[in-house]
C-alpha cells in the first residue's frame, strides 16, 4: 500500500462521523445527549435534547489515525 493510499484512509477515517449507537469501552465516557433537563429544554424552547456529533476526529489526530492505519496494515497478507 502506498503512503498516498494510507493517507486517503487516514483522511476518510477521521471524517468519518461516528454512528448513533457509538457506546465507547475501554474508561472511555460519552453522552450523547446534552441541555436534557426538562429545565434547560423549556429555556432553550427545545422539543428535544441536543446531541454531540462527534467524528473520527474527536477520537485521534492525523498522526494518530496514521499510525492506526500502518498498524492495520503491518503483517497484511
């Protein structure tokens, strides 16, 4: 694989948005959900609590995601 190629996965990971259903493990917390008190939505004339959209990017930086990806790579029959 060459670098440009590595490079085009490690971009397209860290654009990547992460699904709904992300529940990370590992010590890890996110909630989903924020302004959720019935309070704060009535302030904010809210119907529903906001929701974080995080994408690959929330999770690691470019030479992060890159070594990531050589790591996935390493050994690759």
């Amino acid at each position: 694989m060459t670098d440009e190629q590595i490079k085009h996965m490690v971009h397209r990971f860290l654009s990547w948005k992460l699904p709904k259903d992300f529940r990370p493990d590992g010590g890890i917390t996110f909630k989903a959900e924020y302004n959720d008190s019935p309070e704060t939505m009535r302030l904010l004339g809210l119907t529903e609590p906001m929701r974080h959209e995080p994408s690959g990017t929330n999770l690691f930086d470019a030479t992060q995601a890159e070594a990531m990806v050589r790591h996935m790579l390493d050994g690759l029959p």
